[in-house]
C-alpha cells in the first residue's frame, strides 16, 4: 500500500539550511600515502593541499624502508610529489600524472 501525502502537508521540518545539507565537496576522507626510499634521510609529502610546503607533512620511516603518512583530504582531484631529500619525486603507485601550474610533472589521486 503506497502512503499518500495530504497536498498541504507542511514540510518545513524537513528543510535543511544550506550549510547542513550533505555535500561531497565538504566531505573529508583520511588518506594513505607511503613511498619505497630506504636509503633516504627525509621524505616529504607536498602537494596542492599544503601549498606545496614541506614542513607541513614529513613522513615517518617505517623499518622496511617505506615512508608513510596519512592525512584528511577533501572531496576531488589532489596534485602532489614526494620530497625526497630535497629532490620533488613523482609516486610510482599514483592514480595518475599531470603538469601543474609550472608544466612539471606531478601525481593525481582522487578522493571520493
């Protein structure tokens, strides 16, 4: 039997203000990032989401040689490297490569 509504029914209750309404631009997922460099002394993480500085993401060396961390990312298209003692690195296990702003090279991921 399909429930029917009065034609009138006041549905104000169930109106949401913008800023609460589900949005996946708004949504935050935590993201995995590791990089095979044993041999390295630092390994940053930079990309858009950082301004591209190094010192706002260091990786932590794990004992067999991967650099790891993990960081919330927003819904969308990340661009990023690897800063591997001082030299930008492209992540061999990337969703894809594209050219930033200064036609270099860098690696995409998605976050959906």
């Amino acid at each position: 039997m399909q429930k029917r509504f009065k034609k009138n029914m006041d549905l104000s209750q169930y109106r949401f203000k913008r800023e609460e309404r589900y949005s996946a631009k708004r949504s935050i997922q935590a993201h995995n990032f590791s990089f095979k460099a044993p041999d390295a002394q630092s390994v940053s993480l930079i990309g858009d989401f950082n301004q591209w500085d190094p010192s706002v993401h260091p990786m932590k060396k794990q004992a067999d040689g991967f650099w790891t961390i993990q960081i919330p990312l927003h819904h969308g298209h990340h661009r990023y490297q690897f800063l591997v003692d001082g030299v930008p690195t492209l992540d061999p296990m990337a969703q894809g490569i594209v050219r930033n702003e200064k036609n270099e090279r860098v690696s995409l991921v998605a976050i959906s």
